[in-house]
C-alpha cells in the first residue's frame, strides 16, 4: 500500500496577527517587542505605580482597548471580567484625547490576558492554501501554523470540499501548543489517529522554569494495516529573535521522543518546519539519530529550499525525516512550490501577489510503499 506523507507550514488558514502582515521590520519588531513587555509587566504579582504607567501606555499607544473588525489593533487586552473592581484597566475620553487608568493592584486582580490583534485572511489566500493542500492529495498531512482544531476542520470542510470539491479528510486533529499567537501543529488524515502524545510541558534542562517547546512536539499515531505510523510534529523556535541555543535544546528532546517512539514502532516520521538549515545543529543532532531527509532520496528533483524562492539550501527549513524502515520503502519524493509568490517560482495562475499566496514555504511530500 503506497501512502503519501506531506508536512506543510500553511501560515494560518483564516486569521493571523496584524504585526505579521507589516513589511516594515523595524515597526513589526516594534509591536512584538511591546507585546512581549506588556504581557510581562501584567504576569508581575503586584503592579507598582511606575508599572501601571507603563501598562496604560502600551495600552493607549496600540489601542489594545478597542473592538474593531474593520482595523483591528495588533495588541489587544482581552479582560474576561471588566466589570467594576474586576477589569485591568478603564478609559475615559475618546479618540486621541481617551485616556487608560490601570485600576488593578496586579495579576490575581483581573482575569484575562494580552494576545495580538488579527485579522482576516483575503479568501484568495485561503483557496491557494486549499489549491496545494489538494494538488499533493497527501494520505496524512502534518500542517504547520493552524490556529486551532475548528480552524483545521473549517478549513477541511468549508474549503477542501465545499470551495474545491475535494473529498474531506475523515480525521483532523490539533491540540493548542504553548505559542500565546495561537499557530499550533494539526494533522489531516484518511488513516484513523489512534493516539496522541503531547509534549506542551516539556521544560527546558538549562532553563527549568520554562516550557522547552514553542510550540508543542505531537505525537501522532496513525493506524494502518499492519504497523502503525508514528508522526511527530514540528515547528522548532524561529529565526526571528533568534535563539540557536533554544532551538538545539528542542531539536535533542525531539530526538530522545524519536528514540523512545521507535521502540514502540519502527515507522516513525519527525516532521514539520525545523527553523534551520541542513548543516546547522539543530538539524544534525536529528540526522544523528538514523533518520534520513527525504530530499536527499534518489527521486527528489525538485528545489534545495522549502521556504522563500526555495533557491538554496539556507531556505530549506522544512522537513520529513524518516527512520531507516520507512527510508527503504520510499518510492517518490515532491515539492509543491506553486502556492509561493516569489521570483522564479512558477505559481498557480491565482497567485498573483504576496498577499494572496498560499504560504511562503512549500509542500513537502514522500510516497512510502507499507
């Protein structure tokens, strides 16, 4: 029986955060490292004056008060219970002259929390994320970047077959990681998942007060005729505020969960987008295990890269890496690159901009003979 695996970082299907939609770096940077001050000052046990200056700063300068579908703000302050002595913060005033008191001596004053704004995706994006999803026609797909189960099905349904005329897939699965943006790891089969294994409170050895994963590192396993598949999903700490040290720790626990799930199967699959290239230490430390890149298959003739113009090996950040029993039995090797806007790529005839492309990374897929 052949079966075709397929990963792909699909960006969201239907939301993302505003911040991420800025080309200008310098002020995307400067949302995310306000988002990343605001939540640390509102996580402080007792909001000191100068703190709750601060708060109500942040909060007016990003209108992290405002409810607005049509210019969402990129940080938003979701109080779950505002109501007199409960919320974080009120406002009087309006427009430019609105102003924000911080009226909660500190966190266990308040329920709720900051997230960052989002919007809707254009529906040309999402049927070009649709379009490559059914031009692999994957048996298992791991997807990369979904906000959360209902999106996931939402997606299969509502797109796949409803948009496309696709046969759904029969399984979706996802379990929110640790990302406070909310992109988790999903998967979509027409196998039936049997288990899932999370890995959402893995701690970091050198760090111990904090989660290990910036994600999560799923377990999937997929029952099949004989030998059941297991899949673990990736999606290891990005270049974006790098940091190479995390992103090693994370690719070793991703090894020992390799190690371990192969004594209960020999048909394990690490997957996903590992941030990093081949050569780097991240990657190597998995290749250390006996797992083989399915790019480095004899039938692979496609692209270096996973990612971007896909032109060399620093764009490869996606990957299958396969035990040696699923390595003997592939039969083809594939990288869908349509769904991509990006010089030299020929995309499909609906991608016509950065704005309404599928993805900026490809489809990686393997056909497996089990």
């Amino acid at each position: 029986m052949s079966i075709r695996i397929a990963t792909f970082n699909m960006e969201n299907l239907f939301r993302r955060p505003t911040a991420f939609r800025i080309t200008d770096p310098v002020k995307r940077k400067e949302i995310l490292d306000d988002f990343a001050t605001l939540v640390g000052l509102l996580d402080l046990p007792v909001y000191s004056d100068g703190d709750k200056t601060k708060i109500a700063g942040l909060i007016k300068k990003h209108r992290a008060y405002d409810i607005d579908p049509t210019n969402p703000p990129a940080i938003y302050v979701n109080q779950s219970r505002p109501g007199k002595e409960s919320g974080l913060f009120k406002t009087s005033g309006s427009g430019k002259n609105i102003t924000v008191e911080v009226t909660a001596k500190g966190r266990a004053a308040w329920a709720g929390w900051a997230e960052l704004g989002q919007d809707d995706f254009d529906l040309d994006a999402v049927r070009n994320t649709g379009r490559v999803v059914s031009e692999v026609d994957a048996d298992i797909l791991l997807t990369v970047e979904v906000e959360d189960r209902l999106a996931l099905e939402r997606f299969n349904t509502q797109v796949l077959a409803g948009a496309l005329g696709r046969r759904p897939y029969p399984y979706s699965l996802l379990i929110d990681g640790n990302d406070s943006r909310g992109i988790d790891i999903g998967i979509l089969s027409r196998h039936p998942i049997t288990s899932i294994r999370s890995h959402i409170f893995d701690t970091n050895p050198e760090r111990p007060d904090q989660r290990l994963f910036s994600r999560d590192c799923p377990e999937f396993e997929i029952r099949l005729n004989g030998t059941p598949l297991v899949i673990l999903g990736n999606h290891l700490k990005s270049k974006f505020q790098d940091d190479p040290e995390l992103r090693l720790a994370q690719a070793k626990r991703v090894a020992e969960i390799y190690t371990a799930a192969r004594e209960r199967s020999p048909h394990v699959i690490v997957a996903g987008d590992l941030n990093d290239d081949p050569d780097s230490d991240a990657v190597t430390v998995l290749r250390d295990t006996g797992v083989h890149d399915v790019m480095s298959h004899r039938t692979y003739r496609g692209l270096p890269g996973t990612h971007g113009d896909c032109k060399s090996e620093r764009n490869k950040i996606d990957y299958l890496l396969l035990a040696p029993e699923l390595w003997r039995e592939v039969q083809h090797v594939g990288l869908e690159t349509r769904g991509i806007f990006a010089d030299d790529i020929k995309s499909f005839d609906t991608v016509t901009s950065k704005g309404n492309e599928a993805s900026d990374h490809a489809a990686l897929y393997a056909d497996v003979d089990l």
